[in-house]
C-alpha cells in the first residue's frame, strides 16, 4: 500500500511569523552572550536554558558569529566555565 503525506508549504503567514521569532531569539541569545563574556553556562543561566541548548540555539540562529567565536577562542570544545559567585 503507497501512503502518499499531504504535504504542503507553510502559509505566507506562518512563514513571516517563524523568521520573525528566530530573528528575535537570535538577537536576545546573542545579547545575553555579549552580557556575559560569551560564558555559556552564565548565558543558559540567564535565559533559564541548559548549555547544550544554548549552543544548539546560538548553532541554528547564530551559525556564522558561532564558528567565528569557536576561532577566535571565545567558545572551545569540551572547556566548562565556571560561573564566579
């Protein structure tokens, strides 16, 4: 038996409504970052997310200020930042 989806577009509606919340998720992520030093466990902290997520995020909404924060040191793979008291 062929199952065929009905798959469509989303509406033009839908479409404006999705760019505009990753646009303004982007902007706070990206704010929060700057607000502590890029530390992104003080950033989860901040926006009530675990790091993981927040890398994931700042990956899918921020990709090219990721890739730049990973060269130029501000983001480094497998180092944990403790946040000071």
């Amino acid at each position: 038996m062929d199952h065929q989806t009905n798959h469509r577009e989303p509406s033009e509606f839908t479409r404006v409504g999705n760019e505009a919340k990753a646009r303004a998720q982007r902007d706070v992520l990206l704010a929060a970052l700057r607000e502590n030093d890029w530390n992104l466990t003080a950033t989860g902290d901040a926006l009530g997310m675990h790091t993981p997520t927040v890398i994931r995020a700042l990956r899918e909404l921020a990709p090219d200020e990721y890739e730049a924060a990973r060269r130029d040191g501000r983001i480094r793979a497998g180092v944990r930042q403790t946040v000071a008291a």
